[in-house]
C-alpha cells in the first residue's frame, strides 16, 4: 500500500502520496462514520414519529431541502468537480 | 356588461411614471420589452382596459374557478385579470367555452366564436416559451411527488370563493328582523366582532412575520453549513493535490538518483572488465 513502483523488484520503497492517500481514506472514512452514526439516529427519532409535531417537521425539512437554490453554490460546486479533476490526473500520473 | 369602477380607465393613467405603468401593465398580464417607448406603453394598458370592460365577467370568473385562485366572488374585473396573469396551467380540462375564449382573448390569441375549442388550446400551448414549458413540467412532476409523498390520495375539494366583507345585513334590517334592542344589540356586536377579528388578523401577521423571520434565518444557516461544508471538500481537494504534486516531484527525484546510480555501477563494471583484459 505504501509501497512505491520498486516494490516489484522486491524492494520496499515508501511513497509519501500513497501512504497520504491511506490515511486520508482511513481518516475521512472514520470521521464520516462516526458523524453518520451519531446523526442519523436522533433525525431518526425527530421524524420517525406520526404525531403532528413530527408530521410538521418532516414537511419543514422537505420544504427546507427543496429551497436549496443550487444556483448559489454553482461557482464552488464547479471548483470542487475542477479539483477532482485535477486529482484524478495526478493519480493517473502516479499509476503511469 | 357590469359596471365596473375599477376597470374604467383611469384619468391620472398617462401622469403615472412609465415603471409604476410598466408595473401595472404586468399585473394586468401585460409582457412589455424594457425598451418600449411611454406612448405605446399608454397605448397598451389602455387597450387592456378596454379587453376587460368588453370581456364577460362571468367568464373571467370561470378562468379563476378553474386554476383555483383565490378571489372573492365580488371582485372586480381588474383583480379577476391580475389572478388570470399568475396562472400557469396548461391543461385546460374543466375550463369552460368562455373561460377558454376570455384567457385567449388576455393572452392575445384569437378566439373568435367560429374557432375550435381545440385549435385554440393549441395556439394558447404553442405561445409558452421552452424554459417556461421545462418549468412547468419539473414543477408538475415535482407537486405529484411531494403530494404523493406527503398526502397520499387526496380529491380535489370544490372551489371555494373567498368570504364577502361586506356580508352584514344593514341597520334597519336587523332592526325590522330581531327588534330595536335586538337589531343593535346584534349591530353592537358585529362591530366588536370586527373589531377582535381586526385585532386578530394583526396579530396573526406579526406571527407570520416573526415566522418569516425565523425561516429566514434557518435557510442562511441552512445554506452557510452547505458552504462550510463544500469549504471543507476543497480544502481537503487542495491538500490532495498539493501533496500528490509533492510526491510526483519526489518520484521523479528518486528516479533520476537510481538512474545516476545505475550509470555510475555501469561504468565502474566497464573499468573493472577494462583493467582484468
């Protein structure tokens, strides 16, 4: 995993990117856990309910999420997808 | 025809400045290009006022019913044409003769009384532009699917008009039905009536606005979280990038140390040969 291209020689090479692409993963990947699991049981509780409050809530949160003008967030969304991009090459170059 | 005060045209209509006329001619379902010069814009809305006084009252009535907007059967033909400009629907089931050939008449199609029902819709569909028509459309998928969602099946209620302001019989009518203390007495609490509904609708709106407010207020929140979080996302993006630049550049350091080293190797192999022959 954090081996470099000269791992196929039998020698072991430390590859700065790959090693910070697996920390990257386990620690984006740990973080979202954790958030997901600790979110998604008390939206569960909120909303799961059939009482009005909940009925209201649920409508709220639909209404909320429908009002998302995405229009706003063009410019960052466009810069993020330009950075992936970017990325994607990067590793493409790694793997050449 | 009904005398309508309100759809008279208006003496002061060419002392108004040409954006409240602009203004107006839109409420009135007017489309107007910014550079239109103020005699044509009077002209317009002059024509306008002249179409709703020749137009049915009736049959502006049954446009509204139709695309359920919600008037009060008293309103005049002017606040019957400013409901008839929102109107977006285009399925004209349940839309009788006249209402079709009074919302074609507003919206500049020919509708005279030897033309089909049929060729009518169709000219009345054929003027929506695209970007409104893939409006409409997203709009209408999108209403089923949240109806469907959170209502279920749900039929149509009949329409409803708003209730009348004025519904109170007279003074002298109470007066001739319940009696002289009667007749007041009920007067009397009409009018405290009106006054706590008053009161109420005042409070209700400051309710509303407070609401408003606060709704405000969540979607900023609402919309610098997702900013907060698509910071993040570049952020994260940017330091990717930044290290696999680093690490392209440290590839290649590594690969030109083990070329230079097999070079090196490779000519101390070449002396070695050299000087055993």
């Amino acid at each position: 995993m954090a081996r470099g291209k000269g791992a196929a020689n039998g020698m072991v090479e430390f590859s700065p990117f790959n090693f910070f692409r697996f920390m990257l993963t386990i620690v984006v990947t740990v973080y979202c856990a954790i958030r997901l699991l600790m979110w998604l049981p008390l939206v569960m509780q909120l909303t799961a309910g059939n009482d009005r409050g909940a009925r209201l809530l649920r409508r709220y949160l639909l209404v909320q999420a429908l009002r998302i003008r995405f229009r706003r967030f063009a410019w960052e969304m466009v810069q993020i997808v330009l950075l992936f991009a970017i990325l994607c090459l990067l590793i493409a170059r790694h793997w050449l | 025809m009904t005398a309508d005060a309100s759809a008279r045209p208006s003496p002061t209509l060419s002392e108004l400045p040409s954006d409240m006329l602009i203004s107006y001619g839109s409420e009135l379902g007017l489309a107007f290009e910014s550079d239109t010069p103020r005699g044509e814009l009077l002209r317009l809305v002059r024509q306008r006022q002249e179409l709703l006084l020749d137009i049915d009252r009736d049959a502006l009535l049954d446009v509204v019913v139709w695309a359920r907007q919600p008037v009060r059967k008293s309103a005049s033909k002017e606040s019957l044409a400013r409901q008839i400009a929102k109107i977006t629907n285009m399925r004209f089931d349940g839309l009788s003769d006249r209402g079709l050939r009074a919302l074609a008449r507003l919206r500049g199609v020919e509708a005279g009384r030897g033309r089909l029902r049929s060729q009518v819709e169709r000219e009345l569909k054929q003027q929506e532009n695209f970007s409104s028509k893939i409006r409409r459309m997203r709009r209408s998928v999108m209403g089923s699917l949240v109806s469907h969602w959170l209502e279920r099946r749900r039929e149509d209620e009949a329409y409803r008009f708003l209730p009348e302001n004025d519904t109170q019989p007279s003074l002298k009518e109470s007066i001739r039905s319940q009696g002289v203390v009667g007749g007041i007495a009920n007067r009397l609490r009409g009018v405290a009536d009106e006054y706590i509904e008053a009161k109420l609708d005042e409070i209700e709106k400051r309710i509303d606005r407070k609401l408003d407010e606060i709704d405000e207020r969540l979607a900023e929140w609402r919309d610098r979280e997702i900013q907060n979080r698509m910071r993040i996302v570049k952020i994260t993006l940017i330091t990717a990038i930044i290290v696999a630049i680093l690490s392209l550049g440290y590839d290649y350091a590594l690969s030109l140390t083990r070329a230079s080293g097999e070079g090196n190797v490779g000519k101390a192999t070449l002396a070695h040969k050299e000087h055993q022959s």
